[in-house]
C-alpha cells in the first residue's frame, strides 16, 4: 500500500495499528469467534470495552473526582442542544464567544432554550483571531467556547478566567494538549478529530452541576438519564467506542498527553515556519492564535495553484483543501499525523518556491 500523508479535517487519520486491530475485530472479537458487531452491548466483552474507554479518558486528562465521562451518540452537533439544554434554565441568560462556523451554530441552539448574549466576536475578520478583552456579565449562567476552530484554523491559547461556569465544544483538539479538566464544567466533543471515528461524542461533565436547568430535558438529551446507566441507557455506538478506546491505548502507549503534545508543537512549528518563510504562501489567521491542529494558508500568487495542486496530490498528500468558506488550505496536523508528512508538505512548498519563486 502506498503510504499517504492524511491531512482530511474530520474523520481524520488514525495510527495504522489501531485500523488492524479494529479489523481484526471485525472479524474475530476477543477470541470468541464473533465479531464485535455481532455482540449485546451488555455482553461481558463489550461492558469490558466500554469501561476502559471511560478509565482511559480519565487517566489520558487527569479527570477529577466529581466528573461523568460519557460516550453518547449526535455528535458535536447535537452536544450544541444538550450543552444548553443541561446548563441552561428556560429564558435565563448565556455567554458565548462567537470564533467560527461552530460557535455561531452552538448559539443558535442555546438560543431555542434561553437567552445568547454574545461577549465577543471575530466575525468581523472572517473568524481569523481569538477575540481578547472582553467581560463576561456575571448574570450569565455559563460561558461557552469553541477551544479550536477547525475551519477557521485558530485555537485559544489560554482560557479566559470566568467566575461563571465555562462550558467547551474540545471536538479538533481534545487529546492534542494538557488541559485542566476543573475549569470546566462540561467538555464535549465529537469523536472524529482526535479520538477515534465518526459515531460517537465524548462528555466530560461536573456531576454536581447538573440538576438546575428545569425538569423538561427529553430523557436523551439529559445527561443524568446517561450518568444513570454507566453511559449505556440505550444501545451505545459499540464500534466507534471500541475503535476510540484503541486509539486511547494508542496514546497512552506512546506517552500520553504531554509527549503527544511536544509533537503536535513540533508539526505545528515545522509547517508555520515555512508558510512564515516561503513566498510564495501566507498563514490565514493571527499568529499568536493559530491553530496547532489545523493551520490555514493561502498562494500568495493564484496563478500557481494549478502547479501546487498537482505537486502535493503526486507527493502523496491528501486533505488539503482549505474549507470552502475560508478558500486556500488547510493542513490538519491531528495526534496520529507524523511528523515525516509534515516534512513532505514542507518539502512540496519548498520545492514549488525553487520551481516557480
Ligand atoms: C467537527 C466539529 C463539530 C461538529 O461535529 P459533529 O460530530 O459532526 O456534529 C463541532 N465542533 C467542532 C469544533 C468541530 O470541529
């Protein structure tokens, strides 16, 4: 098989090890001579799974006492509604940072529960900074963040300090940085960026913040109903969680969070360096927020993107359209892209300089 360096946004690349595993489990589950698709999600084998998925989240993040970790289905889409819906008392008011595509559509949901007051903005500019000085009205039942902007390519660097609960959509760089868990009162994010493949959302929640936002959450979009049943009230999406627990033991296998983020640093550095030195290229967004998990970058001359199309797509690299609404490109550097792919992007960027600079 030809090697390809995967740089697609989401679903996104996995290490090797864990695709042979998860087809191994297709096919022959734990020896039992069943696939793994094929058992009750309430057999022994898969409690098993679901249990150490959990444990390894807590291990990998250093979660505290008091946290739920939950794997629930409805992506990072429906976790826009639940965030609300949990947190959010009927016509009570929230706080929201508005930095991209994701944001905008986290508040159009919490909009349907209570009352959005956006504290700040980059619209402005197209989504390519971090908004910075703003306050957060005290009358706000919580803050709500989108940690990394996926489309956009921008990433807080530092949590804004909030005497109200911050809530935070983490679905491009859960796993990617150390984070302090107890900022947060719920981390959610979609498991497709970071974690494993689409089909499943993780939840991180503060237990003892639940149970004040009205009585009327529908039973599966309340946290508690799922906190209740060891994050088994209904069927849980067995494969995506199998697939996303391999891929935790992957993490913890090679270090954990803090090695898995010196080289997430490392690639992010590599390719920044050249967007900055090359020419021929510029970054998208504010330096001091770009994004380390998905760097955006344009030709500064369009007329070579004919040239730089075909040289990437010969070397090999795939995924590195920029998102329609941003134009150019997009790199996704997540945890399970070496470093080497980073270095043959760089060297394709270099080579169209020598060629055509
Ligand atoms: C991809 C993404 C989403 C949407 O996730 P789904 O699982 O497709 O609903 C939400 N927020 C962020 C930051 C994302 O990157």
């Amino acid at each position: 098989m030809t090697k390809v360096h995967n740089y697609s946004a989401g679903p996104c690349i996995l290490p090797q090890e864990v695709f042979e595993k998860a087809s191994q489990a297709v096919l022959n589950f734990n020896d039992l001579n069943l696939s793994i698709l094929e058992i009750s999600h309430r057999s022994k084998d898969f409690v098993e799974v679901m249990e150490k998925a959990r444990a390894l989240v807590k291990e990998l993040l250093n979660v505290p006492e008091g946290y739920q970790v939950l794997f629930l289905q409805g992506g990072a889409s429906l976790g826009f509604l639940k965030a609300a819906y949990n947190f959010l008392p009927p016509r009570e008011k929230a706080a929201y940072i508005n930095t991209g595509s994701w944001s905008t559509k986290a508040i159009k949901e919490a909009n349907r529960i209570g009352e959005v007051i956006e504290v700040a903005s980059s619209e402005d500019k197209n989504f390519n900074y971090i908004p910075k000085g703003y306050g957060i009205p005290s009358e706000a039942k919580y803050l709500h963040l989108t940690s990394n902007n996926t489309i956009f390519g921008t990433q807080f660097k530092q949590f804004p300090i909030s005497r109200v609960p911050i809530l935070c959509d983490m679905s491009s760089d859960i796993f990617s940085q150390e984070i302090d868990v107890s900022k947060f009162d719920l981390i959610y994010a979609g498991a497709q960026k970071n974690m494993g493949p689409a089909g499943t959302t993780l939840y991180i929640v503060k237990e003892s913040a639940l149970g004040k936002a009205g009585d009327n959450i529908p039973t599966m979009l309340d946290l508690r109903t799922h906190i209740k049943k060891d994050s088994m009230f209904n069927t849980p999406p067995v494969y995506p969680i199998y697939v996303s627990m391999l891929t935790l033991e992957w993490l913890k296998k090679n270090g954990g969070v803090p090695a898995i983020a010196k080289q997430n640093q490392a690639k992010a550095d590599l390719l920044y360096a050249e967007i900055d030195r090359n020419p021929l290229f510029e970054g998208v967004t504010a330096k001091e927020d770009r994004s380390n998990m998905n760097a955006t970058f344009v030709l500064t001359n369009e007329s070579l993107k004919e040239d730089f199309d075909a040289m990437w797509k010969e070397a090999n690299i795939n995924g590195l359209n920029g998102h329609r609404s941003v134009g150019g490109y997009r790199a996704s550097m997540y945890n399970a892209l070496p470093l080497e792919s980073v270095q043959v992007l760089v060297d394709v960027m270099k080579e169209l300089e020598n060629k055509k600079g």
